[in-house]
C-alpha cells in the first residue's frame, strides 16, 4: 500500500530540522592558534607572501610601510634599541653581510642577522651569532606581533610579521650590532623604517625586472631608496651609471655614499697560491687605514667587492667608536661560511649547490667553478621562477653546463616548468638536457649521468637550492 503524500512530507520536514540542529556548531573565534613552532609557521604561511606571488603590484598601496610602522610602534618599536647597518643591492648582500659578521665576530661583538630567503628553515632569517632563534622564541614572539597586529587592526604580510619578530628577538638579546638585508628593492622594503648607522649598497644588477625597473638606472634608484640623511652610506663597485645614479640619490637623501673603486681605493689580483689552489687577494685603502693583501675567504673573483664593502664596513665602524684587532680581524674573515653559495652537499658524486637566479650570478657561478673546482663534465640541475631573466640564465647557462636536467622546486608556486625550460634552451643550445617533474628524480637522473670525477651542481633558484639540502639531508640520515 502506497504511503499517503503528506506523510511523507511531514517525515521529511521534521528529519531535517532535526537534522539542522545537529549540525549546528559554536561559532569559530578569529584569534589565531599559534602554540607551538609548527603551528606559528603554518600560520605564516597563511598570509600574503610576496616572494612566492606571480604578480605583484609594488606601490606604496601594496608595500605600505605606516604599516610596518605602525606594528612596530605597537611593539615598543625595537628596532630603535639596537645598532643597525642597513643592507640592499642585487647580488652580493648574504656573502657581504656573512664576511661582516665573522669580523665583528671575531672581535668580540654578538651580532645578529636578518636575511632572506630561508634554504629549509625559516629561522635561518633570524640569527645572533651564527646560532637561529629557539622554536620557542619565535612562536612566542610571533604570538606577540600577531596579538599587536590585531589590537591595532593591522594585517601584516608574511615578511612584515618576520621582520617585526626579528626586530623584538634583537632588542631582547640586547645584541652589540644587527646586520639587516632588505627584502625586496629598498624604498618601500619592510626593512626600511629604521634609521642604521650606515648603509651599504651591494652589486646592482638586472633583477625583479616586472617590479623594480627594467634598466639598472631604475633599479639602482629603488637601491638607493635605503639611504637616510646625514647616514654615512657606502656602495660596492659600481658601473659609471650606477654611480652617478647613487651619487645623486645621496644627495637629494641628504648624505653621502662612497664607492669602492671610486671613491675607496681597491684592487683585486687573482691567481695560484702557495698551496697550489687559485685565491682572490684584494688591497682596501682609506682616509683611515691601508687593507692590504687580504685573503678573499669565499670562492669566486666576484667576492672581491663583496669583501671590499665589508672591509670598508668595517673601517667605518672604528669612527663610531668599534674596536677591532688587525690580526683578529682577517683571521675570522678567513673563517667566514654561507650556506647555498657553492656549497659541497655531498661527495660522491660531488654535488654543490648555488642559488644564483639570474644572469650575471649564473655566469659568475660557471666562472668560480672553472676556477676552484676540478671536473671533467658538468651535470647542472635547473630551475627557475618564471618572472626572472629566463631567457639570459638559460644563455648563461648553455656555456658552462654539459648536460642539463630541468626540474622545478614543489615548493615554489612561481616554478617554470621543465618542459618549457627545455623547449626554450633547445633554441640556444643543441647540447644534452632531459626534464624531471621532480628535484629527487632530478637528482637521481644526474647521479646516474655522472662518472667519478664528474660534478652535479644545483642552481636557478633558492627555492631548489633549499629542497635539494633537505633532500639530501634526509638522504644521508637513511644511510
């Protein structure tokens, strides 16, 4: 017998508003649960990350720095209670910063540093004394920063609420002198609402060209935008173009900028030492000092400037009153180490890692490999961001590399893809490449290409540069 229609009607109706108050649930709360360290990063994560975005709009609507002020002045402003020296350029801020901090290491100074990108993990930004922030410490403070964030109706962006947590972790070690490296350009950086004791303005080049600018002039200009009235500032070698755009941009800025090269004296002599290997020697000559025949502590001709603005740096900090020992001073030079610059990951096969990601740092890799490294053929591992000078890394990389591997890092968003890299390079070059989806059977493929006294090397990006440790990190444990 059929079952009468309203009935079934009414069945229908009371099983869901019985159904409806099941599913009734207490309303969320929008405070953010931020207990542990994985949680703090999960976090992070969550927020507008301008280094992992295809597209971004650089303007003072996007980069607002009342913001970063205004988080800061909630945190007691921090970033007012310790020495600073300020830190843009294209290429050459992590190995200057990185030389910097071994001297003043070695003379006795705590210093801490702020850096970007991270290879693995994210306290590799934040480091006193070569030693990262705690997991602790930094949940905790980014438990703080988000809490003034949010009192002050403030929505910071990833590097923003890094930075902030920086800034309070340095004033809390009450550290002698923090190293700060801008994040992105420089006039309108997150880093750039602090008044340092100098300036230092590293190597310019073509970089972030769809933000920054497409000619070096333009660039240099956004560089130049760090510098501060009546803040000694001091550049790297320069181009006369880059020259004369920072030499007018200190002056419109109320200071004045000296240039290695220009206005410092400096030479660099490349060539056989004693132990038979290949150095870089350099001679720095000031108002104050005579720098001369100092060991270039990282590989490379290119790390002569770089060392240069260091020394440079160095001899500013003896006005303001620092104290070094000579003889200290080059010895904890020599001692100076960075991670993902040529980096030996493994032996065999020998694998170095570089996260050179444009043109001029690409060809100066293949330079300083000829030059320090013995190998019979070369198998590179590549990947890069698809808003960089592919075009000119692929150029670069058609003369140093025998084979090549394309491959692309699954934690960048902005990853080319092999394929296109390929069918890009076959344009340029007729030599050997194959294409991996991923860095593990990227690797595997060049392990099986190379003999015993060939090299792999891993560059194009950070990002590869970072999961290729950790790969190879675990890798090892496995053993």
């Amino acid at each position: 017998m059929a079952t009468p229609k309203t009935s079934n009607k009414k069945t229908t109706k009371q099983t869901a508003k019985k159904s409806t108050k099941k599913k009734k649930t207490p309303k969320k709360s929008k405070t953010p649960i931020i207990e542990s360290f994985s949680s703090a990063v999960n976090y992070l994560l969550d927020q507008t990350d301008f280094e992992r975005l295809r597209v971004v709009q650089y303007d003072e609507t996007t980069f607002k720095l009342d913001r970063m002020r205004s988080l800061l002045k909630g945190l007691g402003d921090p970033q007012d209670k310790v020495a600073l020296i300020h830190v843009a350029g294209t290429v050459g801020k992590g190995s200057t910063v990185a030389m910097l901090s071994a001297m003043l290491q070695g003379n006795g100074y705590t210093v801490g540093q702020y850096t970007s990108p991270h290879l693995i993990d994210i306290r590799e930004r934040i480091v006193v004394n070569n030693e990262m922030i705690s997991e602790e410490s930094f949940t905790e403070l980014l438990k703080e920063v988000v809490s003034i964030a949010r009192k002050e109706n403030l929505s910071p962006t990833f590097f923003e609420l890094v930075t902030a947590v920086a800034f309070k972790y340095f004033a809390e070690q009450a550290i002698d002198i923090a190293l700060i490296e801008t994040g992105l350009g420089g006039r309108l950086d997150s880093t750039n609402v602090i008044t340092p004791l100098m300036s230092l303005i590293t190597k310019i080049d073509l970089d972030h060209t769809h933000i920054l600018g497409n000619t070096v002039e333009e660039i240099a200009k956004e560089k130049a935008g760090i510098l501060k009235p009546s803040v000694p500032a001091i550049s790297a070698h320069q181009t006369e173009e880059v020259v004369s755009i920072l030499k007018e941009c200190a002056e419109i800025s109320r200071t004045e900028i000296k240039v290695v090269a220009t206005d410092i004296e400096f030479s660099a002599r490349f060539g056989g030492g004693a132990d038979g290997k290949q150095h870089t020697r350099i001679c720095v000559i000031t108002e104050e000092s005579q720098y001369m025949h100092i060991p270039v502590p990282l590989n490379g001709e290119h790390q002569a400037t770089n060392c240069a603005l260091a020394i440079s740096a160095i001899d500013q900090l003896k006005k303001f009153g620092y104290e070094f020992d000579d003889l200290t001073l080059y010895n904890a030079l020599a001692e100076t180490k960075i991670e993902g610059r040529m980096e030996t990951v493994w032996e065999r096969p020998k694998i170095i890692v570089d996260g050179a990601h444009n043109p001029t740092s690409l060809q100066t890799l293949i330079k300083s490999i000829g030059a320090h490294i013995p190998y019979d053929s070369m198998v590179c591992v590549f990947g890069c961001c698809q808003d960089k000078d592919v075009q000119g890394m692929l150029e670069k990389m058609a003369l140093g590399a025998d084979k090549i591997i394309f491959t692309k890092s699954k934690g960048n968003p902005r990853a080319s893809e092999p394929k296109l890299l390929q069918k890009q390079f076959a344009e340029i070059s007729g030599k050997m490449t194959q294409i991996a989806e991923t860095l593990p059977e990227a690797l595997e493929i060049a392990a099986q290409a190379a003999s015993r006294d060939d090299l792999i090397c891993v560059t194009g990006s950070f990002y590869l540069v970072g999961e290729a440790k950790k790969h190879l990190t675990a890798l090892a444990a496995k053993r």
